[in-house]
C-alpha cells in the first residue's frame, strides 16, 4: 500500500495518514472493513470522509485526539 506514513502492525490493523478519496477505494479492496479517524476535522481533514468510508463498504468511527504535548508528572 502506498498511503503517506502507512504501516502494517499486524494481519488486523494498520495505520497511515490522510488517505485521499482514491486512496480508500484501495484500503477497501485490500480488505479492510473499518476505518477508524483519530484526526481533528480542522487538522487537514478530508470532506465527508465518513461517506467516502461508508460508500466503500467499511465503518467509520471519528474519535478525535488533540495530540498537545503533555507533562507527565512523576
């Protein structure tokens, strides 16, 4: 797969960056059957991809992650 920043953890998940409206059309032929989007909508996100996902036959879930840098404290 040649999406920006993909990588294959195991034989259930990956994650990449954006994928473009073509680029889902091949997530879904490789088998894929959920898309799960960690992105803010305000952070470069594509329009009415949870339709896009929907249309390919996959499930989307939005759970969107401010990725601040955070202080731990001991």
């Amino acid at each position: 797969m040649n999406i920006s920043n993909y990588i294959k953890i195991n034989d259930q998940i990956s994650t990449a960056g954006q994928p473009t409206k073509e680029e889902f059309a091949l997530i879904a032929k490789e088998g894929f059957e959920m898309v799960i989007n960690l992105a803010m909508h305000n952070r470069g996100a594509l329009k009415k991809e949870d339709k896009i996902v929907s249309k390919n036959g996959m499930i989307y879930i939005h759970l969107p992650i401010t990725w601040k840098a955070r202080k731990w404290i001991d």
